[in-house]
C-alpha cells in the first residue's frame, strides 16, 4: 500500500483533509484501517475501519496548526497487508474570522412592510457561512429568528406592525466562530386602517399544537401565508370560505408563522407543529 495525500511533510494541509492511498486490485474488494497521530508518534493509537468503501481514502477531522502522521492498511477475510510506513503533515494555521457589515436595511430604517425582508450583509475574511439572529430587544434575549446559511442575506417574514427588531450576523470556519457585527435595527410600518387587534378579534386558528391539519376560520374571505422561522414559505392559499384547511401532517415539528390577509390588512399568528 503506498499513501498518496496529503504527501508526505505537506504544511498548510485542511483541518478536514482527505486522506488517499493507492492498492493493487479492486478497490472494493478490500476493507481499510488508519490511525493518524498527532505532535509525536508516542502513544496509542486510535484505529478507524472502513468497510464496504468505494474509495480509497476518508476525510478526517484535525486540529489548527498541529502537526500529524498517520498510517494505512488493507485487509480481507483472508488476510491483512502489513502497515504502511508513517507519512506526515502540517495543518494550516488558525484563521481570523472577519466581523461581518451589515448593508441592508439601514441602521434605523423606519417603515418596513410586512412582507418578505431581506437582510443582508458583505463578506467576511475566513468565514465559510454566517449565523444570523433578529431579536425584538437589544439584548438578544427575545429573539424571534435564527439561522445559519453560506449566502450574504435571509430572508425574514413574519413581522407584526409596529414593531423594533434588532438584527446581527456573525461568521463560522468549521470550529471557529467569529464575532456579532455591530447590530443595527429597524421598524415596521404602524397598524392602519382596521387594526391587528380587529383582525385577531375576527380570526381563528385551531389545533395549537397541529398535528395532521391546521384550521384558520375567519369572518370574511382572506390570503393565507405560513413561513417557518428562517423566513421560508411553506404555504400559500387564498381562502374564499371563511374556513380554510391546512394539510401539515408533511411539515417539520416546529414553529410556524401563519400571516393572515383581509381587505389589505394583515396579522401574523404563531403555532406549533407536532408529529406524535
């Protein structure tokens, strides 16, 4: 068996790297161990089989600037190859995660929609996704949606009238967590025209908890949104009764946001999916 990768002494190596050797014969007809040590060759060594595999080699786990050796070797029911000479290499240093930007909507931003909002922020060094948070206090301890994507924005729906949300985004590298940005905040358009309280008087929703169907029973015809917490739209239907059915038996167990539509005027309703 000879190793192929990392070859031998390579620095600036992943903390994932992949580790490769090379076999006379059909891959599959094998089954694969190696041991990969850490600073010094001193030590037990922990042992990982493979079996069944299709490649020749397996992604590993491995600290920041940390200097490994690691070994190989095959076996069938037959036999079992000696093991490979040790091979070693250095991983790459630890990063410095940027702190993200935030770009949209402005610091302050008065009058937002109720509708679908993007929020978005630029690029930080090092950081291969972002975490997210909108919260309706400065200090973060009401937060109403979270989330984690490898995009510079999400989506956020859901909001009630009236209302100050506080935003921040922070990056990830594989272990590593950056800091928050700076937060910044914004508010939605007031209550207009027939209020959220008249349309809450006017509007129900039943079971809460839902398990295999969802009843919204209104007094007048109206549109019907749901979107899961990370903004996502899970449904949309204009209901012309005034008693509309919500098939959820093919939903994730969670929390929904149902925004309710009547004569251009709109609230947002919270309920829970639950799958016994």
């Amino acid at each position: 068996m000879q190793l192929l990768t990392p070859v031998n002494n390579a620095t600036a190596v992943s903390i994932r790297p992949y580790l490769s050797w090379s076999i006379q014969g059909s891959v599959s007809d094998f089954g694969y161990q190696y041991q990969l040590l850490n600073d010094t060759l001193l030590g037990t060594p922990q042992t990982k089989t493979l079996i069944g595999t299709e490649q020749a080699g397996d992604t590993a786990l491995c600290g920041f600037s940390m200097k490994y050796y690691w070994r190989a070797r095959a076996f069938h029911s037959r036999d079992t190859s000696r093991w490979s000479a040790y091979s070693a290499f250095t991983t790459v240093g630890r990063p410095v995660i940027g702190t993200p930007i935030l770009v949209s909507p402005a610091n302050g931003q008065l009058n937002i929609p109720l509708t679908q909002l993007t929020l978005s922020w630029g690029s930080s060094a090092n950081a291969s996704s972002y975490d997210a948070q909108v919260a309706t206090d400065e200090q973060y301890t009401a937060i109403v949606a979270s989330g984690n994507t490898i995009a510079n924005g999400v989506y956020f729906s859901g909001q009630q009238p009236g209302t100050k949300y506080w935003w921040r985004v922070r990056g990830r590298l594989d272990t590593l967590i950056g800091a928050w940005s700076t937060p910044r905040w914004f508010q939605t358009v007031p209550p207009v025209g027939l209020n959220t309280f008249e349309v809450n008087s006017n509007t129900s929703i039943y079971p809460n908890p839902a398990n295999q169907k969802l009843i919204v029973e209104t007094q007048q015809p109206s549109t019907i949104v749901v979107y899961d917490l990370l903004g996502t739209k899970i449904l949309e239907a204009t209901a012309e009764n005034t008693l509309h059915q919500c098939e959820t038996k093919t939903w994730e167990q969670g929390i929904y946001l149902v925004k309710i539509t009547i004569n251009q005027r709109t609230t947002v309703k919270k309920i829970e999916v639950i799958h016994p």
